[in-house]
C-alpha cells in the first residue's frame, strides 16, 4: 500500500419536455461523498446523521478504513449499500465522489485532503486540518496547484452561545476588544477519555493544543477577526500517563481495576463495541487503553499567549483532570467586558453570557436557544445544514471555514507546542508558513 492507502437549456419540444420530466422526477443532483475514517466520529457524526437527515442533497457513495473489520461495521451502522474500501486511492478511482469526508486520525487528515484534491475531489476535513507545519504547507499547495476547494468543520462556531457572542462584538458592544481570557476546563471523564485514545502521542494528535484546542482557537480567530501572528506556551504533562505508581494495558483486564477511579467499561456503549472491540485483532487498537500508559507524550496541563495582528492579546489555558466540566471566555473591550461561562458537575450548573458596559449597568444576555437535534447540542446539525444545503446561502456572522481558517487555528496550536518544546519562547505564525 502507499502512504495514502495506509491509514444550454431546454428547448421547447416534446423530447425536450419528457427529459425534462425525468429530471424533475429524479430531483436535483446529490452530493456524491467519500469517507474515509470509519471510526465515531465517521460514523456516528458524518455518517449515520447524514444519511438520517441529509439523503435528499448527499449520498454515501464509498467509505474506507485501514481497519476491514471497522469499515464493515460502519457501513453496517449506517444501513447504506455503500462500498467498502481499505484502499484510498481505489475508492476514489472506483466511485469518483464529488467530495471526500476525511474523519482519520489527525495526524494522517493532511495524507487524504491532498491526495483527494490530486484525484479531482473537493475536501470536506475535520479539525484540526493538520498537526505539523510541513503538512499545512502541504496542504496550502496542493489547494493552489489543483483548484479544488477544502472546508474545514469547526461545529464550535454553531452553538447559540458561540454566534450571540460574535453578534454582540460585531456590534461593538463593548467597543473595540483589546484582551481576551479563554479557559477550558475538562474534567476526569472527558478529560481522561484522549488519554485512553490514540490521542496520547504527539505523533497521533500534535496534542491537544491540535486536536481540542484548535475548535477554540478557531472560535477566538472568528469572533476577534484577526489573524495571529506570534505564539508562546508552557505545557506539561503533570497527572496522567507516567504520574501514578500502577497501570495496566486497558481497562477490561486491569489487576487494579478495583483501586483504579479510572476505571472504565467500554462493553457498556454499544457503538463501540461494534466499532472497536470487535474490530481489535485488525490492528490491536484499544479503545479502553490505560490512561497511565508511561508512553503518553502529550500535555495535560496548557497555558498559551497569542498576539493578532490587531494588537489583541489572548490568554488561553487548558486542564484536563478537573472536577467539573466547562468553558469560561471574557473580552475585555475600550467599553466594557463580554463574559460567556458554561460549567458544571457535581450537582451544580452556571451558564450565562453576561454584558458589563463601562460606568454602566451588567446584564445577562437573553439567548434564544435552537431546538435542533443532533450532536453538540445541535451543532453538528447545524454545520451539516450550512456544509450541504446552504453552501452559496447568505452568512452574515461568517460561519463558514475555509482552508486559511483551518491553517491558522491549527497553526496556534502547533506554534503553541513548538514553543513548550523550546522552553516558552514565542513562535512567529509566519515562520512556520507561508500564507
């Protein structure tokens, strides 16, 4: 296998008419997408749910994992006839999709949106678009030698929260934003499940300031309409991975299970079993892995600076063990502060998106929540329905994510652990890529 394999008119007559008629029976053209990556996320976000509410302007038309038993599963999942590959570049030979979902593991995301852009395909990725410089330069080229277009999924913008927040700051409600202070909290459940997954290497994810943080490093690109241009971090890993005096390979046959908080039941969630545990003795991947494994090489625990090239400042952190569960984000602005919090846990919740004007009065912002099912708290809908119906719609708070929004989120985040690695010191967005 390659690399890639690896992981006028009508005219007005009577024949015109009846081919007319054929059309309008058939309906308008469907979207012919690929997948490629079969696991939850490929299944359970891009797959299931699309073929559920979206078959009317998408069909399914191929999907393909490195992993047999796990492509036959999905397929299976999803109840498409759709056929099976563990070949990219035969499926797209093969089917020739319009578009190529690529839901892999991050590291391997820049390997499929080139190769999908080489073969005639438009790109459809989910975040982050890339885990290195090397790979988004890559990318960038491949867009500009081949014409073809790549999106990039940042459901994070789509929450009701996520746009009232860039409603309000278009708006300059609190005049003109100077700082910002993101805090992500993960706590002991969400937090713990990337360290059980393939996520632990550096090599898989370009760790979390790649794979998580790049949702909220999007967001703050998004609401400050700016671009970064200079980077520095600290990270550490101080709690999971070689911080505790026993470990075990996974869960299911742990000798510590008993002693272990961390314990966790994978058997207990249908999906995955069929998309993991059934699917092992393909490539041995342990959906249940220990999160003590002393080959963890990720961080934990994260404290970003980012400067834009309006002269906002933004101050990023993320822990991953806390005993709640949530967000807290602030502008401070030359006429007052913008506070979104969401947390909870332990029997208690907060969730407000407050306004503080300056000599003036704080009020909590009435929000309008949208009643949309799906995944995200409706998010994943939501992006869905820009993605594949809306696409040349009007976007008034600029909800779409192109290819420069995918680089520069990613960027953040890989500038952010090129800086822990040379000990805090700032990382210039443009001394990785050329954009």
């Amino acid at each position: 296998m390659s690399d890639v394999s690896r992981r006028n008119f009508l005219i007005a007559s009577g024949g015109a008419l009846v081919g007319s008629a054929a059309v309008t029976a058939q309906g308008p053209k469907r979207l012919r997408l690929a997948i490629v990556g079969t696991g939850d996320r490929g299944t359970h976000t891009w797959g299931k749910p699309v073929v559920a509410g979206f078959s009317d302007v998408v069909e399914i038309v191929g999907l393909c994992d490195l992993n047999g038993k796990r492509v036959k599963a999905s397929q299976a999942i999803m109840g498409i006839p759709a056929p099976v590959f563990t070949d990219f570049d035969r499926m797209i030979r093969e089917i020739k999709p319009d578009a190529v979902m690529v839901t892999t593991v991050d590291a391997t995301h820049y390997r499929y949106v080139i190769r999908a852009l080489e073969l005639g395909c438009d790109a459809i990725t989910e975040k982050p678009m890339c885990t290195e410089e090397s790979q988004c330069q890559a990318i960038l080229d491949a867009q500009k030698r081949t014409g073809r277009k790549v999106t990039v999924t940042f459901n994070a913008r789509h929450s009701p929260d996520a746009k009232k927040i860039k409603q309000l700051l278009m708006e300059k409600a609190v005049g003109d934003v100077v700082s910002v202070d993101f805090h992500e909290y993960l706590d002991t459940s969400h937090g713990a499940d990337y360290f059980r997954r393939w996520h632990h290497l550096k090599e898989n994810s370009g760790t979390l300031l790649c794979h998580k943080a790049s949702h909220h490093f999007d967001q703050a690109n998004w609401w400050i309409d700016s671009k970064p241009v200079e980077v520095s971090a600290y990270g550490e890993l101080k709690f999971y991975g070689r911080n505790n005096k026993f470990r075990g390979t996974h869960c299911r046959n742990c000798p510590f299970r008993q002693d272990c908080k961390f314990q966790w039941d994978v058997t207990r969630v249908p999906q995955y079993v069929k998309l993991y545990v059934e699917c092992e003795s393909e490539d041995g991947y342990l959906r249940d892995a220990c999160v003590w494994r002393e080959n963890t090489n990720i961080y934990d625990t994260m404290s970003v600076r980012v400067k834009y090239e309006n002269g906002v400042l933004m101050t990023y952190t993320a822990n991953t063990y806390l005993p709640y569960e949530g967000q807290s984000i602030s502008f401070n602005g030359t006429l007052g502060r913008l506070d979104g919090i969401a947390f909870g846990g332990g029997g208690f919740m907060n969730r407000e998106v407050r306004l503080t004007r300056s000599f003036g009065k704080s009020e909590v912002v009435q929000i309008e929540r949208e009643r949309r099912r799906g995944g995200h708290g409706g998010a994943d809908t939501a992006i869905q329905e820009l993605i594949f119906r809306n696409q040349d719609g009007p976007d008034p708070l600029g909800l779409r994510a192109d290819l420069y929004a995918g680089a520069r989120s990613s960027l953040i985040g890989i500038a952010a652990y090129r800086s822990i690695e040379r000990g805090g010191v700032p990382v210039k967005i443009d001394s990785l890529v050329k954009l």
